[in-house]
C-alpha cells in the first residue's frame, strides 16, 4: 500500500507495511564505538544472523564502513549477564590495527589483525573454559604487549558463586592455554567493577567498584592506584563517591586531569577530581543528567578532546550532544535532529563520535567536526524500509500522578498518512512499561512501536518513577516501592488518556518487558483498568528473583522493595505470582528458555498459580529456546510482535485477518484468521 491511498477503517485495522519482518530486522543498534588510530570500530547487530554481533570497521579515507567479522562470529561479553565493552584496538605504525575481543559463544579473549597479511583468522589469548561460566571478560584497553581488563571467574555452580579482578592478559597468545598466565592486577575485595584506566603519562590507573546489596547508581567509588615498574597495581585509595554518591563514569584528559560524572548534586554532572586529595569540582553544575545508569562497564558519556574541551551527553528524559570548556562552563551543543545519544562516545583528533537517533531515524553512527561544527552520519545509515509519512510522531507530556506528582511519558497516537477511523470512535492504547527498572525511554524512532500505530493501535511508554533521566529524586522514588509506584503512574498516565477522550478506556492494555513484565502483570493483579496485557521474560516473584537471578541483581529487590527482614511480607503483597487470583483479564506470556536474569522459573510459577481457576483466566505462554533476556533472533521478535498484535485483536475486537492466531487457551501459535471471525475476548468497560 503507498501513501497515496486514501480511504478509511476503525482503529486497529489499518493495512501497514510495516510488517514483523521488518521490524525485527532493524531491531538493535550500533554499540561500543572507539576509534583505533584515526579509524571508527563499533558493533553493530545482525537480527537475520542468530542475533550476533558483528565488528564494524570506517576507514579513516571515508570509505563505507563494513564488517570485518563474518559469522558466526559473535562480539559480545557475557560479564554479570549484560555485558559490557566486548573489544579494544590499536594501531601499529606500519603494521595496521591490531583489536581484541569477546566472541560470545566461548567468552574468550581474541586478538585479530585485519590487515596482516594472508588474513589470519583472530587467535585465542585466553583459555577455554564451560560455556556460560569459567571465565568472562570485558572493558578492556591495550597497553604494552596486554590487556588490562575485568576478569569475571566461576568458583561454584550458583549464580552468585562468582570473583571479579581486575586482570593483565598477555597480547602473545600465553595465557590461551594457561590460566597461571593471567596476572591479576588488584584483588576481589570489590564484588563489582569497571575496567582499568591508564593515565596519559602511564603512571596512574582509575576505576570504579562497588559491592551488594547497593546497585551503581546507588553508590559506587573511584578509586586510583599507581602503576608500578613491573606492570602492575599499586594499593588503589578511594577519591570520589561513596554509599550515596553515584560515580557513573571515570576519564582521564590528554593532560593527566580525572574526570568523572557523579550524582552528588542530586545529578548526574561533570566534575574534575584532584586524585591526589579527591577534591572535585563540578565543571557545569546543572539540574540535568549527564550520566546514566552503569547497566554495564564500558559506557561513555563523556570524552575528553586532545585539546582540552570536554564532549558530553547531558539533558533531562533524553540526551544531545555538546561540548564543554572545562575551564569556564560554557556549553555549546552539536547541531542536527536527534534527540537522544547513547552512552558510547569515542574522540579521535577534533573528532567527537556517537550513536544518535530521533523520531524520524532510528540509531546511527554521527561524527562531529568540532573545528566547524559540523555534524554528520557516517555509519549504520539504514535506509528507510518504509515510507517514512508511516512513523508516528512522538508527543513528550508530563502526566499529574498520585500526591501530585509529576509523570514524564511519550504518546504515539495511531498514525497513517491516508487513513482515518470514525470520528466517534477512540483508539485501544498499549501503555509501555520499560525495563530496568532503573531506566528510561526516549523519543525516538521504533519500528516495533510503529508496527502498532501505524495499524491504528496508540502507545504511550511512560518514565513511571524511579525511572532514569530526571535527577536522584525521581529515581529514588521507586525505593522500596516496586509494585506500588511504577503500577500508579501507569495507571495515572492510562486514566489521563481516557479521560481526555484520547484514548477508548474500554480498550486499554499494558505491556512490559523484564521489570517491565513485572509491572504489566503487577497492574493486572492491582487493578481492572486493563483489558489485557503483554508480558515479556518478566520478574513475577519477588523472592523467587531473588533467589534465582544473577549476581548483579541478586540483591537489586533491597533498594526497590525492602531488605531481606521485609521481603516475605512485600511479595505477599505485591508479586503477581501471590496475588494470582486477582488477575482475570487475558494476557500473553513470552518467555525465552534460556534467560538467566529472569528463568522461565519466573512464569511458571505464574501459571502454576492460575491453574485450575473457575473461570479460567484466558492467556497463552509461548516460549523461545535458544533466547536468553531481550530477544535477538529477528524470527523471535517476529513471532512475538505477532502474537502481542494477536492478543490485541482478540481482546479488542479488531478486523483484522493478517496476523496468525494466538491461541489463548493453549499458548500454541497456530495458522489462521485472527479477525472477527475467531472468538473474540470482548473488552469490558474501565473507570
């Protein structure tokens, strides 16, 4: 169908040509960027490839970028589950780059030198070990003939059976097949921690650590040590942060000083640190965020420039780019359309690089000549797969919550460039809750958001609180409120909606994923508001997570719903799983086999806890193996886009007979029509 097309339909039975395929195979984004000599490297998703990785290379000459790993090569570290900076490079004068990886499949260290002559294949540097334990590592930098990086090692079968050091492994390939020959640079007194920085003048390093049950943007500390005359690391001392100060990210600039990006001030801001006394001076003191939070070491918010300015990414709920004087303050911003820049800047000469998208392109590689101010993509361009006049536009409102508070969220209002519905009919709305839940969600293009308005379904993603973006204030207001707080202002933003006639209130649906799969089934459980929901590798069990889920988050349920002494009561209270015989509304339930951070363990608890009821409550669990937490593989997303629609059309009543039918009763996608024709789970009226 073009644009051109005219004519009309009730919402949700719009023809799109935005279908699952395609959505699924522009899902992801470029990752990790870094510059090896005056080259741009990134990683870059392959959804039609098993969801690999691949390593992205832009020659310095301007040539189109192109991958330089075939598959099945995977760059991705499996460190606490998330990951973090899977490579590093260098350039060797006459000799080309030399760069070191993770390959997923293994979690070895890789050396691999493309321009070497024959075209050698990447050689292992560190040893084999059990697929999804023995070792893992990430963060690393190169320095005289090794690697400094974090060493994660398995000492048990649990997933919290686990040490994490800062390590030196040798460049030559020893240590590939001798663990002895992996020397570690510091102890495993810290339970968690970034990788080593190095100073310019090679005498000092710096790093971040922190230890359960605080998360990194509770508290971390940036330590320093210096580098002794063998190579390795002296007693670290402790110059910046605390239990109550969020060190995000540390940098050194060409001229030795430490920067670093700390929360102390209620945000996220800039600040030079003296690393001799930890005296810290904030270098732009501004109610905004010029941080996030450290999901994974490795991320970059800011990057020192060879001649002294400072690149940062700062903003509220969303992020632009700009560069700052650290000497007077001064801020000037990058030009250009987008609204929100990721965590993953890289420096080379007068050269700022990132990866940006807006509502109307979704992630790319930019480059910022900081001697013109000009800004321009130059890698992960993706053509448009559609007609553009087919993406919504995105509308940032703040919602009054409970108390008054104040809830930031993006409306997506159903959207196609030739069709209308009746003028007396309302559209079904999917109020999006994100994961994290320490997290956020910006303004910016999406195809899987798209592939529901553009069929006249509205979203809106709400930044509930305790969401990032928005200074420590809104994010603390989640502390031992998970269940309670991101349920209202969910519920808050759904009843606003309705109540300004912009969306129908009998159609309304909630959708999450991970911690927001807790929140959808959290809502389903709290409230009839909702004819249905979506609820995707979900946590369901508050002790259960607890209990089953990796290190890093094994004691995340303190902060957001109270110590272990309370944890019992809480869950009663809140978790889904307890309160299963409160929820009747349908539902779909998409799980992968293979999540570690959220076990399948989760939702059958959930369906053990519905069985049996009278009446029955209608849903469907579908699983994926080979999936672990966030689905990869662009044929899982699409099963799972269709499955999400389908439940929508049954709920809501929709005509349509393009999506396969998601059977309810017994989780099975089967073929046929999921239109009218099938049985349909009427919507009941909401308040």
């Amino acid at each position: 169908m073009t644009a051109a097309a005219a004519g009309g339909g009730p919402y949700g039975s719009w023809p799109s040509p935005i279908g699952a395929e395609i959505a699924a195979a522009h899902d992801g984004r470029p990752e990790y960027l870094g510059t090896v000599g005056a080259e741009v490297w990134w990683t870059e998703p392959r959804p039609g490839e098993g969801g690999r990785r691949t390593l992205v290379r832009r020659p310095a000459d301007g040539r189109a970028a192109r991958s330089v790993l075939p598959a099945p090569w995977n760059v991705r570290s499996r460190l606490t589950e998330y990951g973090g900076l899977p490579w590093a490079g260098a350039e060797r004068p006459g000799r080309g780059p030399v760069v070191v990886f993770v390959h997923h499949a293994d979690q070895r260290l890789y050396a691999y030198e493309p321009d070497a002559p024959g075209s050698p294949p990447p050689r292992p540097l560190t040893p084999l070990s059990a697929v999804g334990g023995g070792l893992r590592w990430a963060d690393p930098v190169l320095r005289d003939g090794v690697v400094w990086c974090v060493l994660e090692e398995f000492t048990g079968p649990a997933p919290t059976d686990v040490r994490r050091v800062a390590a030196a492994v040798p460049l030559d390939g020893s240590a590939a097949a001798d663990r002895a020959a992996v020397r570690e640079l510091t102890g495993d007194r810290h339970r968690f921690r970034t990788g080593p920085k190095p100073s310019p003048d090679g005498r000092s390093a710096a790093w971040l650590v922190w230890d359960h049950p605080r998360m990194p943007w509770d508290g971390t500390e940036l330590e320093v040590a210096e580098v002794t005359a063998d190579g390795g690391l002296g007693e670290p001392r402790t110059v910046l942060g605390g239990p109550d100060e969020a060190v995000a990210q540390a940098a050194w600039a060409a001229d030795g000083t430490l920067l670093a990006v700390s929360d102390r001030s209620g945000w996220w801001n800039p600040y030079r640190v003296d690393p001799a006394g930890g005296e810290a001076v904030n270098l732009c003191p501004r109610e905004e965020e010029f941080g996030g939070p450290l999901w994974k070491p490795g991320l970059r918010w800011l990057a020192p420039l060879p001649d002294g300015p400072v690149a940062v990414l700062h903003g509220q709920g969303s992020s632009v780019l700009g560069v700052l004087d650290p000497d007077t303050g001064d801020l000037v911003d990058a030009a250009g359309p987008w609204t929100d820049w990721q965590p993953a800047l890289a420096v080379s000469g007068t050269r700022v690089y990132g990866v940006a998208a807006s509502p109307r392109s979704a992630y790319e590689v930019v480059e910022l000549d900081t001697s013109t101010g000009r800004a321009r993509v130059v890698g992960a361009r993706a053509a448009d797969p559609v007609d553009p006049a087919y993406y919504p536009e995105p509308q940032s409102r703040t919602f009054p919550g409970p108390g008054g508070r104040e809830i930031h969220a993006h409306v997506y209002p159903p959207h196609h460039p030739a069709l209308r519905a009746p003028a007396d009919e309302l559209p079904p709305y999917v109020v999006r809750a994100h994961g994290g839940p320490t997290d956020h969600v910006p303004p910016v293009l999406d195809l899987h958001i798209a592939y529901f308005t553009s069929r006249g379904i509205g979203i809106v993603e709400v930044n509930y609180g305790g969401s990032t973006g928005y200074g420590r204030a809104y994010r603390e207001r989640l502390r031992e409120q998970w269940g309670v707080v991101d349920v209202e202002d969910c519920a808050a933003v759904a009843r606003a909606l309705a109540a300004e006639g912009t969306a129908d209130p009998a159609r309304l649906a909630i959708r999450g994923g991970s911690a927001g799969g807790w929140t959808a089934a959290a809502s389903l459980a709290a409230t009839d508001l909702y004819a249905c929901a979506a609820v995707i590798y979900p946590v369901l069990d508050l002790r259960g997570f607890a209990a089953e889920t990796h290190d890093l988050e094994s004691h995340y349920t303190d902060g957001l719903a109270g110590p272990p002494a309370v944890l019992a009561l809480r869950c009663r209270e809140r978790s889904p799983v307890a309160r299963a015989d409160r929820i009747d509304a349908p539902f779909v339930l998409l799980q992968g086999l293979d999540d570690p951070v959220c076990p399948p363990a989760q939702a059958e608890r959930l369906l053990a806890a519905l069985r049996g009821r009278e009446p029955a409550v209608p849903h469907a669990y579908v699983t994926f193996e080979g999936e672990g937490h966030g689905f990869r593989r662009a044929e899982t997303m699409v099963r799972a886009l269709e499955a999400e629609l389908s439940l929508y059309v049954q709920v809501f009543g929709l005509e349509r007979s393009d999506v396969p039918r998601l059977e309810l009763r017994t989780g099975w996608l089967t073929p046929g029509p999921a239109g009218p024709s099938a049985p349909a789970w009427p919507g009941r009226s909401r308040p």
